[in-house]
C-alpha cells in the first residue's frame, strides 16, 4: 500500500517530526490533538500547505497510515473501534516516571506495544518512530541509497502492516529494520543499545544547560546503519535489557 495521507495523532516533538517529514515528502499530513484542531494553527503554519488540522475523527478516517505520537499514559484514550481494520504506528514509549507504573509491563509480562494492541485489538499495530530523538528524526533523514541513511527498527505482528510501514520510512528518508513481533519489540525500548543514542554524537562534559541544549540542536545526527541497527538489537536481547 502507498501512503498519501499520513494521519498524526499527538503534536508534540516526535508528532511534530513525523508531520514535517511527511509534509517533506509530499504526503498529505492530517494533524490532531486531543485540545482540538484550533490548537494546531502554530503547527501547521509552520508544516505549510501539506498539513491540516483535523479532529481525531477526521484524522482516523482519512488517513492511509495513522501514528500514534502520544504519552503512553493516554494509550487508551486511542479510539479503537475507529481504528478497526487500520494500520495504526505505535510511536509511543513507556517512561514509569511519567507515566506511572504499569505492573505488566515492569514485570517484562508485556511490551508497551502489546498493550496497544489489546486495545486496539482489531488493528495492526506496528511499533515505529520510537527509538530515535524528535531532532534527529527530523533532520537525518536521507535520500534511498545515500551513504549516511539511517535506518530504524520496526516491531509488528502483521506482516502486511510491517510493509507499509516500511515502505513509509523509505519515503520519509530512512531504512526499516524488521526486528520481529510485537512481543520483540522490548529491544527497541528506553534503556536498550539501540535507543536513541546510537543517533547522537557523544556530548561534550560539563556544559551548563543553556549550552547543553545548544549543542542539542546545533550537533548534527550519527547515521545507523541498518546492521549496525541489528547488532544494536542483538546486543540488547543478549544483555536482557
């Protein structure tokens, strides 16, 4: 399937990245929140003419692939009989810190994506999105075939699903990296080898915060390859993290 409208649910950093880099490659980019459509104009002004905010609704029933950029805490407030029969990309990540504590997924009893999934347990939910920063997302995207494309890993159940989730990454600019089932997906999350700093350079010490955030943004992303994206996983698995 060839996506033309990428539906967003959730406008913060990684919601925000997503859209952008639709909008980018031309995708049509339908953007909600759950404050409403009035509150995205900042948003979209800043996305141009590829981007429209919409109400959750409107998202969910136009949109080829609709992603879910949300605090995990609100998983459940996902519409799931809307969702039914969708190919829903699960960009969440579970932070006990804010969050709460979920007893089911501390206990390793269930991956925050398998969660999802019971609750939109007539969707296709494939995990993406999730292990890279909003900045870096945004801007190490590259061209199928340049030297330094990054690629990202993607957890799913339903092969099907985990294609055109696929086929999504390439035109948004990155490879895919089939890590398994959603009960696989764990590899991927917050504490694993292949989270987040693999993209980044290593920060300088002792940088006070306002020159901390500065480096943030002005220090460009690390590419990550797509096997080194497999060794990363396979070093997680083997640790147990």
């Amino acid at each position: 399937m060839t996506t033309r409208t990428l539906a967003v649910i959730g406008s913060g950093m990684i919601g925000g990245a997503l859209a952008g880099l639709a909008v980018n490659a031309g995708l049509h980019v339908l953007v909600t929140n759950s404050r409403g459509p009035e509150t995205l104009a900042g948003l979209v002004a800043r996305l141009g003419d590829g981007a429209r905010a919409v109400t959750v609704a409107e998202a969910v029933e136009a949109g080829d692939l609709v992603a879910a950029a949300i605090p995990f805490k609100n998983y459940a407030q996902l519409p799931a009989e809307p969702l039914a029969g969708r190919t829903v990309i699960d960009a969440m990540n579970y932070y006990p810190e804010r969050d709460g504590r979920i007893t089911a997924l501390d206990s390793s009893e269930l991956t925050s994506s398998e969660l999802t999934q019971r609750h939109l347990s007539r969707s296709r939910v494939v995990k993406a999105f999730n292990n890279i920063d909003f900045h870096r997302l945004a801007t190490s995207a590259r061209p199928a075939g340049a030297p330094d494309r990054s690629a990202l890993p993607i957890a799913g159940d339903d092969p099907s699903a985990k294609q055109a989730v696929s086929l999504l990454l390439d035109a948004l600019g990155y490879d895919a990296v089939d890590i398994g089932t959603l009960s696989r997906s764990r590899a991927s999350q917050p504490g694993t080898p292949v989270y987040v700093q693999p993209y980044m350079a290593e920060r300088p010490e002792g940088l006070s915060g306002q020159d901390a955030q500065r480096w943030f943004f002005d220090t460009p992303g690390v590419p990550v390859s797509a096997e080194e994206v497999r060794e990363l996983v396979a070093q997680g698995r083997t640790s147990g993290t």
